[in-house]
C-alpha cells in the first residue's frame, strides 16, 4: 500500500493534535499547501546526523570582541539531541556578562543531551554533577530546523511549521504565489505571519523565513545559502536579521556549518546519556517526587540516592564507572598536591605571616573564587599550616581537623543547594538566547546566584572555620607563636 505526502503531512497533524493545533472540526481546517509539505517533508527525513557548526553573534556584549563566535558539536537520533558547547576561539565556554572568564567553568565543555521528556546538562569533568530535569520542550535546537524558521528553534520541524505560538485551537489560512524561481508560501496565525520562500530547484528547501508580528510590529528573518550534503539540500550559512538590531540592516546571528553528514549507515539510530559522558556513579541534580531538588547518583538509567547506589553496589548490582573512579582518585591526588605545594609555598614565605593574616595571602587564596572542590583542598591546607605553626598537640589538631570537616560540609550543603537554581537560570538566558528576546535581567540573576555561591563560602570560611580555630591554641602556645613570628 503506497502512502502519499500529504498523507503523511495530514498524519503528523493528527498526532499533533487535529483539534488542539488547527480546529475543533478537522474537516473545516486548511490544509498547507504541498509546497510547504514538500519542505516539511525533506526535513523530517532527517534521521540521523552528525555536524560541526559555529555560532557568530554580533549583538552579545559578553567577551572582548565582537562579533562572539562558538562552535559546538552536534548530533542526532530522531528527536534525541547531543549539544557539545566547545567555547569561542579561545576555548572560553563560559564568561559573566562583564566578559570574565567564569571561574566554576570557564574552560570546560558543556554537554547537553535532549530525550522525550527529559534533559540533561552537565560540564565534561566526571566529577561535576549533571543537572537532569523533566522538560517537555528540548533544552536544545533542532538542528533540522536550521534555516527553516526566523528563529533557531527547539521544536522539530512539524512544530516549527504547524504549531500556533498562541492558540489554540487555531485556524491558520495560506496564500502561495511565485516570486521568479522561487515558490513563496505566507501563513497567516494567531499573532503573526510565516513567509516562507522555497526553492523547487533544490529540494524544495527555505532559502529565506520571515517572521512579522501582528501584535507588536517587529520582525525576525533567517536568509540561507544551500549545498548538496549528502543528497540533500541543507544550508551551509544562516544569517538572522532583526527589525529591534539596527532596523534589520545588518545580521544580528549567523550559523555557519563546518561539516555535516546525514543518515549514514554508521550512525547510531538512538542516542544516550552516555553519549554526553554520563556513567554510572556520577554525580546528578534531579527533581526528587516531591518537587525537591536533589543531589544523587547515576544508576545507568536514573538517579538514585546514595544510599540506595551503595546498598546496590554491594549486592553488586552496580558498579561504579571507572572514568569516575579514575578521575576521583586523580582529583584526590592534586588536593594533596595542593596542599603540599602551598605548604611549602607559604614555609618558605613565611606561614606565620600567612596564618597571622588569615583571608589574606593562604586565607585569600581560599576565597578567590577557586573552581567547585579546589576551595576544600585549600582549606585543608590552611588548617593544617595552622597546627603546624601554633603546634598543637594531638587533641587540638584533632577538634581542627573536626572543624575542617564540619566547614567543608556545610560549604559542600550550600553548593547543593544553590547550584540548580544557577543551572536553572542558565538555561533562561541560554533559551532566551536562542528565542533572541532580552536577557539581560536573567544574566543579572546568574552573576548574582554565582556571587552568592562564593559570598557563602567565603561567610564560612570568615564566621565559622577561622574563629573556631583561632580559639584553639593555649596563651602559651599563642605567646610561643608571637615569639617565633618577631624572631
């Protein structure tokens, strides 16, 4: 039995949602006209992909220079989707928006990972958490999109086209008309009109989309040049033009493909977390069942608490990744290098100069901002330059190590606590963004979150760690100390 276009058009519809995308009588709804099925169609054969694509930004105020550029990896399974986010041309991934590099995860890669329902975002270290939500729009583009849309889109390409940014249910009308070699499709909605100008020649592809506002007058505009990869006609370069960014004269965006290959036989026909570097006993931020954000560990297929990963291993039902393994006894080796290194560092500078001045010199170098887990490290290194210089005997340096430990979790609990609500406004700014509407308030908010991460270690280091230590020594041991410092 052969299945015609439009009827696979008229069944993408239906599972969209007759009723809820177009009208309450399916019968009274216009259908596109087979021009835009023919575009819609050549997109949606897009299985599987593999690209390499940089990202230019004219407008950003972040960096140094403009305009920014970022590359990212991209691939795809369908509608499962793995963004790998390798920085500018300097690697930089992450800057605030006075153009600093972010200290928590400047350098770092960031992956994300789009399935039904869920998405999952995480920095290409095993030991950072990944942050994985329940979200019903992607967190990512739909590459398929590319050029197909005003806007770079997280729908697919049936919800780019078909779905209604308001209403519903909604009554779009079409009007089709021929513009030299071009076929050019206008579809009226709810609050704005579609123009969309699509080459027969080439695949029915888009060279041109345009977006106009009936409610607030602007418009949004995405131009393309086409080549032939892979048998289809995809576009190479996408400039994005705004009537809010120098009235539209100019690009404000631009997406330049670097390499791209579609439905290979070597391309995997699902994607995983794994794909993105996720294993079993990493680190994740999750939505608990009560709304809760929490912190767990990665079972292979879903978080889990620790104590439920720990009850598990030992029957051995799991295992824990040996990236993880690896990379924790490798984080654990450079603490203690740290430490030695700025024990000595501060011996042959004089430690008591350093332990006398507190958040100054060693005391400063623990509050400067330092990467997730380097703070812990650092601190120890101060505790233990401290019983070193006041020589405290086995009891005292015992209730030090006691204190370190206590600091160390409570700075540990407030990092918990407060890094998903960072993560959650990186992804508003990262969405606006994409949706090209303000951020700035957002970007505000993040450097703020940020600041109140470090404000909060730095309020335990300050109120809790050095007070409790300082109280610590005899008047003997403070009067040898003074004696020791003036020699």
């Amino acid at each position: 039995m052969s299945i015609r276009l439009r009827d696979i058009f008229t069944l993408a519809i239906i599972l969209h949602g007759a009723t809820s995308l177009w009208a309450d009588d399916a019968a009274n709804a216009a259908m596109p006209p087979s021009v835009l099925e023919k575009m819609v169609a050549g997109r949606a054969a897009l299985y599987t992909g593999r690209l390499r694509v940089e990202h230019i930004d004219y407008a950003d105020a972040r960096g140094s220079r403009l305009p920014s550029r970022k590359y990212h990896s991209v691939r795809f399974a369908d509608n499962q989707r793995v963004w790998i986010d390798h920085g500018d041309e300097d690697g930089i991934v992450m800057r605030t928006t006075a153009g600093e590099i972010d200290p928590l995860h400047g350098k770092i890669p960031l992956c994300r990972f789009d399935d039904v329902g869920r998405s999952f975002r995480r920095h290409d270290s095993p030991t950072e958490p990944t942050s994985c939500v329940n979200a019903d729009t992607p967190s990512t583009e739909d590459i398929r999109t590319l050029g197909a849309s005003a806007v770079r889109s997280r729908w697919d390409i049936f919800d780019s086209v078909l779905r209604d940014p308001v209403s519903c249910p909604a009554v779009p009308t079409f009007e089709e008309y021929n513009e030299g070699s071009l076929r050019v499709v206008r579809v009226r909605r709810s609050v704005d009109v579609v123009t969309y100008w699509i080459d027969p020649d080439r695949g029915w592809a888009p060279v041109r989309v345009r977006k106009e506002s009936t409610v607030y007058g602007g418009w949004s505009e995405s131009r393309s040049s086409l080549e032939l990869v892979d048998g289809v006609w995809y576009p190479v370069a996408v400039e994005y033009y705004s009537s809010r960014f120098r009235g539209g004269a100019e690009p404000e965006r631009a997406v330049r493909v670097l390499e791209a290959e579609f439905n290979r036989v070597e391309h995997p026909s699902r994607m995983t977390v794994a794909d993105i570097g996720l294993e079993s006993g990493m680190p994740v931020f999750y939505e608990a069942e009560d709304g809760k954000q929490k912190i767990g560990m990665w079972d292979g297929h879903r978080p889990v608490t620790p104590s439920e990963f720990s009850r598990r291993a030992q029957t051995g039902e799991l295992t824990m990744s040996e990236r993880f393994v690896r990379a924790a006894a490798e984080r654990q080796e450079e603490n203690t290098r740290n430490i030695d290194q700025i024990t000595e560092q501060a011996k042959s500078e004089n430690v008591l100069a350093y332990v006398q001045l507190g958040v100054g010199a060693l005391g400063a170098l623990c509050m400067q901002d330092a990467p997730a887990g380097h703070t812990a490290s650092l601190w120890e290194a101060y505790v233990r330059a401290f019983i070193k210089e006041y020589r405290l005997n086995q009891q005292q340096a015992a209730k030090a190590l006691a204190v370190l430990h206590e600091c160390q979790n409570l700075a540990t609990r407030l990092v918990n606590r407060r890094l998903p609500a960072v993560e959650a406004l990186e992804r508003r700014v990262d969405e606006a963004e994409r949706a090209e509407q303000p951020h700035e308030e957002a970007s505000l908010e993040l450097d703020k979150a940020k600041a109140a991460i470090h404000q909060g270690t730095r309020d335990i280091f300050e109120s809790k760690l050095k007070p409790r230590l300082d109280r610590l020594p005899t008047p003997e041991q403070r009067q040898a100390f003074e004696a020791r410092r003036s020699e």
